[in-house]
C-alpha cells in the first residue's frame, strides 16, 4: 500500500514503523477503533510528515500522534 503511494522500498519500513507506533497509542487511548483495519487519516498524516522531511521513526510518530489528536479535537468543537 505505501508503494502505490509513491514511497521508495526503502522507505516503506520507517513509515510503516512509525504509522505502527503511533497507531498502537491512538488504540490504546481510544482515539481509533482497536482493529486491524489502517487508518487512512493517520497513514496520510505519518507520509507528509515524512515527505516534509522528518525521517526519525519516533519523532514521526509522535508528531503524528500531535497532529491526529489535534484534528480530531477540532471535528469534535466544530
């Protein structure tokens, strides 16, 4: 799947990483349903992050994590 999205092979680990990452925390606090089905909002959040240029798994992911929570706080207000 992240092929088809335009990443290298190489790549494909550390973003797949890091969506694993962030992924298992947003399940763990309720912010995602607890399945295996991927979430589309944080793989397109987790891939421009990393098309912006951030290439730290950990740093990745918890940027990811900051900006889903973000987002979903602001549909909830709205």
């Amino acid at each position: 799947m992240l092929v088809e999205r335009g990443l290298g092979a190489m790549n494909v680990e550390l973003v797949s990483e890091a969506y694993a990452i962030a992924a298992n925390y947003l399940r763990r606090s309720g912010a995602i349903p607890d399945s295996l089905v991927t979430d589309e909002h944080l793989l397109e959040i987790v891939v421009k992050l990393f098309q912006n240029g951030e290439f730290n798994k950990i740093r990745l992911a918890n940027k990811a994590i900051l900006k889903f929570e973000a987002q979903s706080e602001a549909k909830a207000v709205a």
